[in-house]
C-alpha cells in the first residue's frame, strides 16, 4: 500500500481535496476528525488536567481551549504532548484497517505533516497550495475567526513556498473546483501500480 501525505496550510483547500480522493474510492485518514474524536473521548481528561475550565459536558470546548492558547502560545507544545501520540495511535489504527482492506493507496491527511515529522512516515507528499490572498479570505469567512487567531495559527506553520518546496504533487485551488479536481485525478492516475514503503516500515 503506497501511503500519500496531503497537507497544506489553513484555508487552502485540503478538504475539498480529500473528498476528492475519497469518492476515487481510496481512503482518508484525516488526523483533525481523528482530533475531534479524541476531544470527545480519550483527550478529555488528561487536558482537562493541564488546562483546568477547558472542557464542557465531558467533552473538551475547543472555544476555551483556544482562547488560552491565544494568550500563551507557548502552551501548544504542551497540549501536542498530550495529544499527538494519541493522534498517531489512531492513525495507526485507520491506516491498518485500509490496509486490511486491500487498499493500494491510501491517504494521510495532517495540517502540520511538514512541521514535525510524519511526512516521514510517508511515501509521498502532495501540498494543496492557493494564493496568499484567496486564503485569508477564505479563513475570515469562518465563524469565530478573527485576523489575531488567524496569525497565531500561521505563526505555527511552515510558510507556504517551503511546502510547496517540499512537494511530489501541488494541487493550486486558486482555480475553479473543477480545475482542482482534475488535478487530484491526475495524480490518482499518475500513481496507480505504485507501491510504497512506509506503510511496512512505520505503520504495520
């Protein structure tokens, strides 16, 4: 199984991209909805003690979470120390059910998959990429979003053009959606018969 990492920064387009794969009939694993679960479940406690007033119903408010990361970023390391090895361990866990599945490709989707080190764990990696000016905008459209949280998020991730540097595959949503289409089909096309080895190395 040859495992494809999609990244790209906020508000370039990585969601339409990964739909795009997933109606190909080729899995997703999408390490934010993995998040999200986790915030529902196994995170929950283990914040809660190191962020106390940061969850709501049981289940941890990413409202409050994030108003105290915004007045102390500094504190995102020690929320990533908590969370990302649960993040990797259920990413394990939806690779090998691809796998058992009989998936041939199978993709890794990670907002920060250039910023740490499981582009590593990748055979290769593909950058959804737009112009700088199309993605603020894209971003200030979201509820809650503010030019001040918008910063902060950035401040955090790799400039654009290294990425893109980085890259086996750009998909440039500043196009038409079927234009970026197109481009993920091509590149779905570009690796049929292809066989990886990071899956066996990494994830097995």
């Amino acid at each position: 199984m040859l495992i494809l990492g999609l990244t790209g920064s906020i508000g370039m387009g990585k969601s339409t991209v990964a739909t795009r794969f997933r109606e190909r009939g080729i899995p997703v694993c999408d390490a934010d909805a993995l998040v999200y679960e986790l915030y529902e479940g196994e995170a929950v406690a283990p914040v809660e003690a190191a962020f106390p007033g940061s969850t709501t119903d049981g289940r941890i408010d990413r409202q409050k979470l994030s108003a105290v990361l915004l007045q102390d970023p500094s504190r995102f390391k020690q929320l990533e120390a908590i969370v990302h090895p649960l993040v990797h361990a259920a990413t394990r866990e939806c690779l090998q059910s691809a796998h058992r599945s009989g998936a041939a490709l199978a993709i890794l989707e990670h907002p920060l998959l250039l910023e740490g080190s499981t582009h590593q764990r990748c055979d290769l990696v593909v950058v959804v990429s737009a112009p700088a000016e199309k993605q603020r905008e894209r971003v200030l459209a979201r509820p809650g979003m503010t030019p001040e949280k918008l910063d902060v998020i950035l401040a955090r991730q790799m400039p654009d053009a290294e990425k893109r540097s980085r890259a086996a595959f750009i998909v440039d949503t500043g196009g038409t959606i079927d234009e970026t289409l197109a481009v993920v089909d091509r590149i779905i096309d570009q690796l049929q018969g292809r066989s990886g080895t990071a899956f066996a190395t990494h994830w097995a």
